[in-house]
C-alpha cells in the first residue's frame, strides 16, 4: 500500500495539518520542521499530488537562505553593507534575502519573529531593538548581530577607537580647542559608542566637548542641529555620519558660516557622497563592506556545522580621512584662546 500523508506526518513527528503545510504552503513552516517532513516523505516514498511537490525544493531553499536585516537600505552605508552580504553570500552559495526596517523598533520586533521560520540564518546590522531581545526572537535560528555589542551572540563591530583619536589628535593640532558632537538615534550602539569615546578622548586632550541633542541620522537632521552647533561657540563638530555632517555644512552656510574658514565638520561613514561634496568631507571610513562579509562567513560556518565558539566579538579599525571640510581654528579664536 502506497504511504499516506498521514503515515508522513507520523514519521517526522509532527501533526497532520503541519505535513500537509510542507506541501501546499511550504513558506509558512521553518526550514527546520520542513525539512524534517521532506525527508520523512523521502525515506517513505511519499509522492505529492501533482502541482505540490515544491515542498522539497523549498526545504533546500531554505537551508541556504540568510535575512540580513538593515535599519535604511537607502543610507548608502548600509546600501554597501548589503552589497558586500549579497557578494559573500553568491561565494559561499548562500541566497540573502534583505529586509528595511526604516528604524522602527516595531518593525524590526516584527520581521524577527517572521523571518526565523523562514531563514536558516539572521544578520541584523545596527539593530534598534536591545541585543537580548533580538537574541529572543531569533530563537534557534543562528544570527550576528553587527554594531550591537553582546556576549551571548556573535557580533562585529566598527570599532571608533582609532577613527575618533586620529580625528581629536588632527584637530587639536589645528588649534581647536572646544569641539561639539551632535548624536544619532538613543537606540544606535553605534551613537552611544562613539560619544563615549569622544568624551574620554577630548578629556585626555584637554578639549571641551558640547554634546548636543539628538538628531535625525539624514541630512535634514544635521541641517535642523546647526543653528545649535553655531550657537555653542565650536569651532568644529564631529556629526554622527556623513549624512548629518552634509546636513551641517549645508545649515551653517545658510547662517552665514562658512566650512571650513569658520567651522571645521567631521563625518562618520566615508561614503561615496564625502568626497564629492562641497567642500569635500573629512570623515571617518567605517568598514561596513567587511562587516557583512565577517557576518556572512559566520552564518555559513554555524549552518556547516563546524565547530568554534558558541559566540565571539570581532571589532574592525576606523581610519580618518581629511579633506577640505576641516582646516585650522578660525585667527580670532585662536588669539583669544592665547594667554
């Protein structure tokens, strides 16, 4: 007697309503749980009705599939970031599937919970929800966190350290002698890390550092906080990513302060945009090329089945980059500023 459907869902040890899913809705189970009734049907000789048999090829679909999940596709930061994903994936025959979550917390909590049954792997870059709670959602889907910082998790971080000093050194060097920092979203790893190390850093110069209120990390944000950066009495900002930094420069000229005779701006990010802006940025290059390729290479050794820690940190150099953004203190400053 030929097996039933039944006798399937009996030998993978799942109810009925699930194995007939594998069939007609195969998208709705996790790569795990149809994989099982794939093989169950495999090893009985179970033969779909025409027109359902997909089931299978979906199951293979997704055992190589990974989310790599990103808060703005269109900020060209994590457009490179995706990129590199895509590239690391086709090398490692790993199909990424990308999901915007456009900063929203809710959206992200939201795509989490989706994406586990339908992933065999997670990459959430820069996410706005806490590391354990990302951690939750995934379950047992395995998942690298990237600029979020756990030790329950494998995370890559952009490590500001080298970026910011080079970038306090070079302006204390220029004669600059009170700095302002203008922030990213209270939910970014990334904003927290770095005015830390900004404050600890400027301290150790011998520099006053204002840190300003939060922005929006676009262009409007830096326009709408230079009016604050001009009245704190800086003579240069360090904005939260090239974005904001353009959105300075472009704000401050309307003010009638010019970059960089009158205000000295550094970004974060070096994207493509920096260098062929007016003037052209000073930044510091984040390497979120080869954060995506780390993480995709983490994924694919965890779904090998290769050994290795259940969870490790790898942390990728910044490097300053000048251009014409930045100069040195304006001449009256810099005479008030003598004894």
């Amino acid at each position: 007697m030929a097996p039933t459907l039944t006798d399937v869902a009996k030998h993978a040890g799942v109810a009925l309503s699930t194995a007939s899913r594998a069939f007609s809705e195969p998208d709705r189970l996790g790569p795990e749980t149809l994989r099982k009734v794939v093989e169950a049907a495999r090893e009985l000789g179970y033969e779909a009705p025409h027109g359902r048999a997909a089931g299978a090829v979906t199951a293979d679909e997704a055992q190589d599939t990974v989310a790599v999940i990103v808060p703005d596709v269109a900020n060209p930061v994590f457009g490179s970031f995706v990129k590199s994903a895509q590239h690391e994936g086709w090398h490692r025959q790993l199909a990424v599937v990308l999901a915007d979550t456009d900063f929203d917390p809710g959206h992200e909590r939201e795509l989490l919970a989706h994406l586990r049954h339908r992933a065999a792997g997670l990459v959430v870059c820069s996410p706005r929800l806490e590391a354990d709670e990302v951690i939750g959602l995934a379950g047992d889907t395995p998942l690298v966190l990237v600029n979020r910082e756990t030790d329950r998790a494998h995370c890559v971080l952009a490590d500001a350290a080298d970026g910011l000093r080079q970038t306090v050194e070079y302006l204390a060097a220029l004669g600059h002698r009170k700095l302002a920092y203008v922030q990213g979203s209270s939910r970014s790893w990334s904003n927290a890390h770095r005015v830390g190390l900004a404050q600890e850093l400027t301290a150790r110069a011998g520099l006053e550092l204002d840190v300003l209120g939060r922005q929006s990390e676009t262009v409007a944000g830096g326009n709408a906080a230079a009016a604050g950066v001009v009245a704190s009495g800086a003579t240069a900002v360090l904005a939260h990513n090239d974005l904001v930094a353009m959105g300075i420069v472009a704000g401050a000229r309307a003010l009638g302060v010019r970059v960089p005779e009158d205000l000295s701006v550094v970004g974060f990010d070096d994207i493509p945009f920096a260098e062929v802006s007016h003037p052209a940025l000073t930044s510091i290059s984040v390497p979120m090329a080869r954060a995506a390729a780390s993480a995709l290479k983490r994924i694919s050794t965890a779904l090998s089945g290769a050994g290795g820690p259940r969870a490790d940190t790898l942390r990728l150099a910044t490097q300053l980059h000048v251009r014409g953004s930045t100069g040195p203190v304006p001449a009256r400053t810099a005479q008030l500023a003598r004894p």
